[in-house]
C-alpha cells in the first residue's frame, strides 16, 4: 500500500467516524 493511498483510507475513516457522531 502506496503511503498515499493510506492517507486517503485514514481521511475516509475520519469523515466515517464524523457522519456517526
């Protein structure tokens, strides 16, 4: 996995866990 590609999973996780609070 692409260092880049891990900013965008940890950025999906962040606005996920945002919408369910």
């Amino acid at each position: 996995m692409s260092q880049h590609q891990a900013v965008v999973v940890f950025n999906i996780l962040q606005i996920t866990a945002k919408d369910e609070d």
